[in-house]
C-alpha cells in the first residue's frame, strides 16, 4: 500500500487529492495550516485508519521535517508527496508591497521547497518516490492582477515553480525520485470563490471545454504524475487547463 502526504489538504484541489488516494486505497498525510475539517478528517469506516491529519506551516523547515516524520511514524513510509499549499496574490504591480511580495514567495516558493526537501529525504531512506508541485497557467496568460486573478507577485512565484521542479528531478533523480508539476488553469476553489457567474461563464469560454476547471479534474492529473502510472514521467510541468493555453 502506498502512502503519500498531500499539502494544502483543507480545501480546493489538495482536499480533492486526498479525496482520491483515499478512493485508491492509499495512506494520506493530509496537511495544512488551517485545520482540517470534515469529511476529510472523519472518513467512513476502515478509511480512517489510512488518513492522518496535521497542522503544517510549509514555511517552516522543522513543521515540514516533523510532518513528514508523522507521517512515516504512522504508515512505515513514505512513497510521494502532491503539493498544493500556496497563497494567492492578486494586487496589481503599482500597489504590491515589499512585504507582500516576499510573503508570497515564502509560502509558495520556499515552501515547495522546504517541503519538497523533507519528503525526499524519507523517500531516498526507502528506495524512492515521486513529488508533484504546483505551477499555474497564470504564467501564460500573464495575470495583472483584481478580481481575483494572480498579479505579479502570485505569477513569479508559480513561474519559479517550473525552476524548481527541474533543478529536484535532475538533483533526485540518483535517489529514483521523480519530480513533476502539475500547472492548474482556473479551477473552481477558494482562489476563484469572488468570481461572479459572468466571469466564470468567461474564464471557461477561453478553454476548449468551455467551462472552468473542477478540483477533482486537476487532482486526477496530480495523482497520476505521483503514480508509478507516471513513472516514465520526469522533470515534467503539465498543463491541466482544458486547452486555455491555446488561447482562445
């Protein structure tokens, strides 16, 4: 049985990863700095035993060492890691902080790392594994940032994304660590909650599906690239936008 812990698991594309590991027989480290609540955290019946949930600061090197070590306490091992913990910034270029910015990175960018870092130092103890991280097809369509769109600080910080995860595939890859990164385009979670129906309505028009992207439909993509499905599968960012990257 696998076992894989999943970042930003309260909500929105990383509780939709849980989800469907959950649904595939696997054990989940769910983690998160906000509290995980139901149905994540009480699942039915023997599907209990395969989750733990934490309380997780990826800023933190020690939170991301420790979450990893509970996890590895708890189920024997640790096969890959899906992360999804990020913040979203959506000020425009002209009212972006210092401050701002910078916390921006931290969280999306060291985080990813940080966390990145303490999963594969389990996975290499064990044989190896695979990482997914999150970029976002914000990078394409360079976002200015409002209404709930990502502006410079949340594009730069997705756009490393892609540096990183190649630096780790070719850096892990002696170890038999896959690295990927899965690049969302608008999905329907809390980074699109302020959309109205309008915008909605246009953001799926620019796809070749015609509709906004559904969590589940981007966990499918995560779970697979963490799968030994993918395991020919490396040093790889993939586009799960419904076409929005052909610019429509």
């Amino acid at each position: 049985m696998k076992t894989y812990a999943v970042t930003g698991a309260a909500s929105g594309i990383g509780a939709a990863c849980v989800k469907t590991l959950l649904e595939q027989g696997c054990n989940v480290g769910a983690l998160d700095a906000a509290p995980i609540t139901a149905p994540i955290s009480a699942p039915a019946g023997a599907t209990a035993a395969r989750l733990l949930t934490r309380l997780c600061d990826v800023r933190d090197p020690k939170a991301c060492a420790s979450a990893v070590e509970a996890i590895v306490a708890r189920f024997g091992r640790l096969d890959g890691l899906i992360h999804m913990a990020a913040v979203h910034s959506t000020t425009p270029w002209d009212d972006l902080s210092p401050e701002e910015f910078t916390y921006t990175l931290e969280v999306n960018v060291t985080g990813s790392f940080l966390m990145a870092q303490a999963a594969a130092r389990a996975m290499r103890a064990s044989g190896g594994g695979a990482i997914v991280l999150a970029s976002s097809g914000s990078i394409q369509v360079s976002g200015v940032g409002g209404h709930g769109r990502g502006g410079p600080a949340y594009v730069s910080s997705k756009a490393a994304i892609i540096g990183l995860t190649r630096a780790l595939a070719r850096s892990l890859a002696p170890d038999k660590i896959r690295v990927n990164a899965v690049s969302p385009g608008a999905t329907r979670t809390a980074m699109t909650a302020d959309y109205d129906e309008v915008a909605l309505r246009k953001v799926g028009e620019r796809t070749l599906t015609g509709k906004i992207g559904e969590p589940h439909e981007i966990a499918a993509v995560a779970c697979f690239l963490v799968s030994d499905a993918a395991s020919y599968v490396n040093g790889e960012i993939v586009a799960a936008n419904g076409g929005g990257s052909m610019g429509l």
